[in-house]
C-alpha cells in the first residue's frame, strides 16, 4: 500500500507513520514529492487495515497496490480451472448450458423440463426446491419435497442437478441430493454460508450479488476456496442499476474481466440479466461471443403457469433455437 | 393490479385474460380506451405473481397498484410501534443514541467505550462479536467471548447492547446475552435469519442493504413481523451509488418515507452513510433534522487502533459534542 | 394513464378528479376495486403532465400506460430505418465498423489511421476535433483544424467520418466538413443542440448520456426526428454504475431491447463501453452477437502516445483481428 | 502521480517508464517493493493524462495522488467565498433562501409567488423561462417574455432572481435580465456553456448533474472559475440510484464533503432531491443541518396547476412553515 502525506505534513508526522509501519513487520520507501510526501509500504500487507494508517496524524490517504484475492487470482493459479461435475466439465473447451425452470413444481414439471433440455442440447439441470423470495407471502419452494424430484428429474434424464442452498444447516441435506451447489445472488455476502459450502466437496456455482462489484465477487469465492474446496464456478447475472426496461443490467464487461483476473470458470445467466425472455436467447449468444465459459436459462414448459420468474423464462422450443445459436458462436470463438 | 393489453389486441385474446383472472377467484373491470385494452382486477391480489398474467396472449404489461408489504405498512397499523429494551424506548418522542466500538476488542476496551458513551448521553452500547468481511483474511470477531466482554460493558455501565447476529443458527447464543439483535446489510434478504430472529421475541434492528430498496427493506421487516416478533426497528445506513467521495450515499429521503409509509422506528447510521469520521456529525444532525428516531454510530477510544472501521469511528470527546449538537435539533423538531 | 386514489378516497374527491380529466378533453372509465378506486384516462394524454392528477385531493399516484416516444417507436414507423452516409448503409444486412482515434492529433496520425482501419474493413472514420473534456486544463481538441484533417483522411481513404458536434454555433461549421454529426454522452439531453441537428440534413450518431435510461435515449432522438432530421442512429457506450474494475458497464441488454421497442439502428461502443483495450474485443463479439447495428472502436497507431483516451484504443493490427472475430459472428446471426 | 508496475516487470521496462517520465520533464521516485516496483513522479502532473503511462510495457496502472481541482480547492483558497447578488451574500453567516415555481407561466403567478415566498422569508427568486425537458412535446418555457415577467416580479417584490440558461447563445440575452445563472443539471458537463458563463460577471448557481460524482461538479465549477468568472455556488439536486419511491436520492453526504474541499458556497435543492412535496420540509432541515449555505424551493400557488413539477412543489403556506422550521435549525448550528 502507499500513503500519502498532507500537504505540508511535518518530519515528525512523517516519522511517526513510519515508526508505525515498521512496527507492525513492514519496510518503507519514502519519497518527498514537490506537493505531498509519499510513503511505500513493502511486503504483502494485505493482512493490515488500512484505516489504521488513514487516521494517523498528517495522513491523506492510503492506496493499495494488490489486489485483495489470492487463491481466486490468476497470479497464484495462471490456467485455467475446470469444475467437474458427474463428467460435465465446467471451464474446458465445451460450453456448458445449464437449463431448467425456476421452481420445481411438480414432478410432471420436473421431469419433463429435463428431457426436454437434454433433447434441446443441455448438459445440467436447474431447478430451485428453496427459494428466496422478496415477499414472505410468496411460493417459498417444496424444499426436500423439490430435491426429491430434481433427483428423479436427474434418474429420468441422465442430467446431473444444480440447485440452490439459502443457509448452512441447509448444506448437509442439499449436497446429499445435488451435483452442484448454488449460492444465490442474495447471499453472496453470507458469509457462514460461504463457509459451510466451503467444508464440502461438492462443486459450487457462486452468483455475484446484483450491487456487488467483481472485486467482491472474486473476495466471496476467496471465502469457499479458502475453506477448502476448490471447485467454484461464478455466475455473472445482471446488476442493479438505474435502468427501468430491465429487471437487471447483465455486466457483459464481467466476463472478460474476470477470465483475466481470475482462473475460475464463468457462467452467464442471461434469463436474470434481463428478466423478459423475448431479451434472453440475444443476451445468451452475446454472453458466449464475449467468452463465457456456459450459461444458465430458464426455462419452463408452460411460462404462463410458472409458480416463479415465468416472464424470463423460455418455452423448450425456443431454448432449443438458442442452443443451435450459441453453438454456432461458440465455434467462432474457438469453443464448442 | 392493472393488466395493460397491447395495441390491437384481439376480443379473444382480451377474454383470455378475463377468463384467467376470474379463475383465479378475482372479478374484473375492462376499460377499452383508445389505444390500449386495460384489465383492472378487483380484490386483495398481492398473493399472485404478476407475471402469469404478463405471460398471457395479448398483454403488454401489468402494473401493481397496492404496496406488497401489510405489517409494516401504517395503512393496518397507523399508530406509530415503539420499540422498548430495557427502559430505552425506540420510537417515542425521545431521540435513542446507540454508541460503541463497530468490534469488541479488549475488556478494557469495551467497558471504556460504554462509560465514555454512557457519560457523554448514549443509551444503547453498540458492538460487534460476529463480523461479516468481504476478505477470509480479515478479523472476523471475537464471537461468544464478545458477547460476554459486552455483558460486563453492560454491567460495568448499565447500558443494554445491540450486536449482530449472522446466521441462524447463532440466534439462541446471540438472544441469551443480547438486548436487540442486529440483523447487517449484508444479510438483509437472508430469509432463513430473518425467519429465526421473527421466531424469538428479543428485539431487532434491522439494516438497509446498501443494494436494496426501501420496499425491500420494508418486505425484509415484515418476514420478520409475519414470523410472530413485532419488535423491529429498521436502520438507514447509506446505500451503494457511483458517488467514490464517501463510502456510501446516506440516504435521507429514506428517513420521511419510511415515517410515512410505516409505523416502524428508523434510526439512521452515519457513520456507514459516510465512511469518515469527519463526516460523521454532520450526517447524524442532518438525520434528526429529518426526523430519525434515533442514530447508532461508531466511537472507540483510539479509533487509529480500532481492529475494523476506524476511519469512520468518533473518538469519544467528538461524539459527546456530536450528542450535544444532536439535542439541540431534535428539539427543534419536536422531539427530546 | 390511469389514476389511483387513495384507499378510502370520497365519492367526492373521486368526482372531482373525474371532472378535472374532462375538462381537458379526455373520457374515463371508473373502476371501484376493493381497496382502491381507479380512473382510467381514455385517449392520447402523452401531452399532459401527470403531476397535474397526482396533486388533485384523494390521489395516491398515477401510472403511464403509453410510452413516451412516437416517432422513434416501432409502433409508428414498424420497418427498420436505414441511415445512409455517401454508400454506406447503417441499419441494413451488413455490420458497420466506425473506427479512429479519439483525437485528431496531426496529419500524419489521422491519414495513417483512416488507411489502416479501411484496410482492416472499417467502412466509416471517426475522430474528434471538438472534446469534451472533464478538465479545463486538458487538450480540447483541434478544433476546425481537426476538421480539415478529418476531410484529408477522407480524401486519402475514401471513408466517410463521423465526428462530434458540442454547441449549436458549431452545428454550421461541422455539417460543412462531416459526414455524420456525433452527439456525446454528455450532451444528450443538450436540448438546445438537438434541435440544431435537428434542423439540419446530415445523418447524427447520438450516444447514450451515461446516466440516462433508455427511454430518456429514445425521447432524445425524439428530439431530433420531431425538429426534422430522420437520419439518426443510436449509439450505446456504457452507463456509470458502482462497479469499478472497468470505466463504464456496457448495458448489453440495450441492443435487443432498443431494436424490439424503436426502427433506429443501434451502434455499440465498446472502447467507451469498457475503457481498456484489453476487453474491447470481447464486448465488440458481444455487441454484434446480441444484434448491433454496427460498431464504434478507438484505434491508434501509437495508443501509448495519444492525446486521449490511448487505454481504450486499439493498434491497428489488433483491430484487424477484431474486424475478423465480428464478420464471422455477424454472419452466424444472418447479417455480413 | 504514482505508476505501479506490474509482478515481474524488468529492469528494461522500468528504465523505459523512467525515461518517459522524465523526459516530460519530471523527476521520479522509484520504490523496489516485494512484489511490485513503484515509480513516483515528482512535480504537479495534473496537465499529463495518465493514461500516457497506463499503456507503457510493463505497467499495471497508476494512481493520481493530487486532486485533478485547483482554482475550486479549499488548499488554493482557503477561506469561504461569498458570492453576492444585489445585497445577499451567499456563504456567509445568512442561510440564503430561494424560492419560487418551476416555470414562469403568466405575470399573476410569478408575482403573486414573489410576494409570498419574499412575506415568508425568501430573500431570492427563482423560476424558469426556458425549460430543459425530457419530452419535445412538454411545455419548454416561455422564454424572453418569461424573463420579462421575472423582471416584473423583481420590481413588485424587491427579490433578485436566478434563472436557468440553456445554451452559449443564450447568455447574453439572459444576464440582461437576471441576477444569477442557473446551469441545470443536464448541462452540468455542458463545457461550451461553462465557458460562456465564464466569460461574464453574473453569479452562476451550478447544479450537480444527476449521475455526476462531487469531483465532477468541481471540475465544472474549474471550467467557470478558470474562465473568468469566480462567482459561482453549487447546488446538491439529487443523485440518480436505484431507490425508486423517490425521483431522486439527495447526497446529504456532498453537503459536508463539499464544504471541507471547496471554499464555494453549497445550496441544497430538495424539490429535485425528493420530487414529492411530502419530503421537502423534512430534508430542507437536514440539508441546513448538514451545513448547507442556503436552499432552493419550488413554490407554486396552485401546485394542481403548474405547468410543471407541480408534484414536488410546495405551497406557500407550507413554504413559511418550512421557513421557519429552518431557521430555527440554523441558529442550532451557528448560522442565521
């Protein structure tokens, strides 16, 4: 980190910075500009608040140089991570399309949503048993009820399961159902979860929460990576801001910022990114040619119907039509 | 809710829609204006998801006419809800100052801090046992040993305490020392602990996410109202903006529109709404000017120590002025 | 628009909010919900301010029901509108690549330029002689000068130039020399400038201010389209949100939903869009994948000496690459 | 400024960086650290773009360490400025009230409004004679015969009047009218209008753009002050964010912020932070106990019937409460 000095800020203001900074294990570089005097802090000082030196008499400001994640950065990892699951492999030359509805309803739903997305060309089933609403009078999800059919959905299609896990206790019952655990959007700071999924083996598909910043994205994976497990997969589905026309803004710049920052797969979710399905199948093919490493869709058999999110969703048919797309841009890209 | 047809929609397609509303046990009023078809549907229909019917042959968009949140609205409940701990009465005409370290370090530490803000006109202790960081690496708190440093503050100083719980599983050891238990920005939309704190009576302030709106924050209050605890306050504490000057953007509006829209106390922070100290009180008059029923805000003895927060962090001499300041305003507004 | 009163809202206020809509010429249709009664304002009421209903006694709010836009929506003009400026047809089956420096800086920059991205298949020049700058102490452009150099790079390659127009004095002077008038981001909603080019002939490239809605773009091309001038093409470059890891947030979603709602072509500006070079290839795949009209890339032959904006701009041979990449996926979504 | 170079780089690229710093004719300060070398550069480098460096081999990014302001900064000109119009000093002692209707519609309303707002306390006029409007079809002011009926009321009242200027062609009809300029906030990055307010004597009142940081709006005040004109006030209107119950989000924070870096006088404008008349009191108290030097109100007779902004207009009866609610919190914090 740097810290720069207040104009005018006296020799013994200086000193006592730097008494402070060698203090804690650190070696300084001082330089005395023309208007402020600039204080390099060498060594890896990622560990320290840096607040501590803001308030420090004669302090303007601090600076940090390295980046806050390490085991998520591509400095410490240079290739690329492939999460595996049940012999999909996410962040491999193939695209990985995961699709399936919001909410598992019913096993007719479930069931046939799987064999149509497998017909379609996907390679993993979605579908939320817990679901976080906004509104505690909403369909709040069948719970195990849900994992049960996803795991019969599965038995039916061949397709292995991604679905979502909204606390720790919660952990042990879904990783005995799912092949991968999601993180929704809104816990992507809850941090006892990130810590439970981080004591278990099963792969994890970690969505950026809407008003997080990659930087926070890349600190909440540091989170499950730090606790042990390895295999994260991040999902870039939209942001929140000013925009009215969509439910989120889909941060397609996140996909090659985060493919030269981080070794981690990601995935793109379109059906969020925008919230209106007829944007969905564009956002998609835009999502590949940008370099994502999959996507994942909602879909639905019958939107109309859907307990849940039926205006992002797709009918089978049109996800089909998305998936010919996408196949097609991801050749150009140099994927299949 | 309104459900608006597109241009030259069809009878059929308009008596679709009709036909589905009615099945859903609502009646209808049509209103065919000049270029656009309107369905208004008559009856309490905030349990429907609005998008089964922007799905529908024909329509172009609905629109919501009643607010989606109930116990929380001072439409069922105009009279405003005081919430009292221990003699302290959140909500009433007096203003109820929370003060204290942002995380209990050290017995010494602690204690100093409650006598310090005791003296100086504070009447809640504020502190930290369990920390949400964005970094692993970061101090995380000193958990259980914290609640028990903040029982002796507590003791030492008379002051009941406020402090964070994180996930549910801590909400029995948190209520056991706890006066008011804080639910963090962070974890506003986590529902599994919004349900766990409305299933104890103990009572909570509940943050503003700094991504979440305030109908959010309202639905996020009445999980909690729904689940049986009618005892919430709700905290402003700044939300995420382009603005790189502050921290965060302290939102005042937020203050009389909540005023007006529920019965429930707000309490602003500013010391999250800025990020600096310098700040600080500025921010906190401003809150009471605009009828806040309270402040929390962060003070430590040697805030250039502090182990999280110190930049934004009163020393102790300031905040007392900062009280002082404070009552003076909040007579001018009626209150004490 | 339809006009909702307050629950409990008298027979009388209703009536009186009834009168008041007739007597600026419009019918309504009355509607008594449960909770709520809702007036429905029958006939064009674009023209009327709804602030005007929300003041009058027993209102609660009032809702739009038609878009503000009409000569830019595809309700009124349903096919799309081709912009032509000296053979090259913006908005047809071909991509069109606009691509130059930020600046115009001396002959020899802007002729080796213009040469080099025709012969990477760029079919229009851009470059600036007028800049908005956020500094008064930066370099603010050639002025006329840089026009003349503009028209030399013209005469040497062949390609048509767009170049930006800040003041409506200037509007004369620069439709002398330019081939297509840019509107910045900052001057989007410049109303005064917007009737100026609106009274002139010469197509317009009007970008998308970085704090303005897509509606908020689409009223603004209303502006022009309303002042005479049918030849506008629109231009996304990003909007300012929180995140920080990149200048602007290219709103992807923008590109399907501007062609859904409105028949003007869409250019994508990834060089503004991201504001590094090293993503600007990436998001230009995006750009064209998700539909776009075209493209608008920063090139310079010697980024690292440029006047402006060098970290966003492109050398030559890699725009070569990116003009290759965007043909093959122009040609996978039907276009060349 | 501070260039940091990437993990790795050699002692070749440093060399080259050195030199290209030098030979701008800077000295540098170079810091070997553990993991990156730091290069300082010594001397006021505000006038260089950073990105020059950016794009060197070997460079990871710098970092500005002076703020890019001068003329605007409390360190170049530290003691307050007062800017005078006709006899009332804003920025010093005197909270300064403004206070009238959106628009100018006819001379009964402008005068009937001057004598209300002047009987309740207001010591300037404001009002808009031509009108930045989002819709081409919206009512855009009444233009000169607007400033005439300002001028009219001025002399029935005695009350200075402020009064928007939209384009450089503009000004000089608008100074022969008015006492003060107002610069909206669409224009706030207008840099031809600046400079033509530069290049007079009149005070400027200079709105903060709705999706523009502090440094921006200081910046701006840069372009005016560095013109020629020193006699400019700022104005907090509200920020564009995510909350949607309100039209904007008032920075309460830029009150203070600005204060301690600038020496210009800052009134808050709640009518625009608010955009409902409900809200305007309660934060018209905060901005002043915040710190504001004075605010600006939108008054109107008969709100139902404006115009324009009607919705967010108070009446002035409410008008004088509010005034005498804030003068009360301007004693508590030393002002009158």
């Amino acid at each position: 980190m740097i810290i720069v000095m207040k104009k005018g800020a006296s020799a013994k203001q200086v000193s006592g910075v730097v008494a402070r900074v060698e203090s804690l294990g650190y070696r300084v570089h001082l330089s005395a500009g023309e208007e402020r005097t600039i204080i390099g802090v060498i060594g890896d000082d990622r560990p320290i608040d840096r607040t501590h030196f803001d308030l420090l008499d004669g302090v303007e400001k601090t600076v940090p140089i390295l980046k806050p994640f390490k085991m998520a950065s591509r400095d410490m990892h240079p290739q690329d991570t492939i999460v595996s699951l049940d012999g999909v492999k996410i962040g491999g030359p193939q695209i990985v399309i995961m699709a399936g509805p919001c909410s598992v309803e019913t096993r007719e739903q479930i069931v046939e949503t799987a064999l149509a997305v497998k017909e379609a060309g996907a390679q993993v089933l979605r579908g939320g048993a817990f679901k976080p609403r906004s509104s505690p009078y909403s369909f709040q999800g069948l719970g195990e009820e849900g994992l049960e059919l996803l795991a019969a959905a599965r038995e039916a299609s061949g397709l292995p399961f991604v679905t979502e896990v909204m606390s720790p206790e919660q952990v042990p019952l879904v990783t005995r159902y799912a092949d991968m655990l999601q993180i929704g959007a809104r816990n992507m700071q809850n941090y006892a979860l990130l810590q439970a999924v981080g004591k278990v083996s099963c792969p994890v598909l970690l969505k950026r929460g809407m008003m997080s910043t990659i930087e926070e994205l890349l600190m909440s994976a540091e989170y499950i990576l730090s606790s042990g497990n390895p295999r994260v997969a991040l999902c870039e589905r939209g942001i929140r801001t000013f925009e009215k026309y969509t439910r989120n803004t889909t941060d397609i710049n996140a996909i090659p910022v985060i493919k030269e920052m981080s070794h981690l797969p990601v995935i793109l979710d379109p059906s969020h990114g925008t919230g209106k399905w007829e944007y969905v199948t564009a956002v998609a093919r835009a999502g590949i040619a940008a370099g994502a490493d999959g996507l994942i869709i909602e879909v639905h058999p019958h939107p109309e119907e859907a307990w849940s999110d039926g205006a992002q969703s797709l009918k089978p048919e049109r996800f089909a039509q998305l998936v010919t797309q996408v196949r097609k841009i991801a050749e150009d890209v140099g994927r299949c």
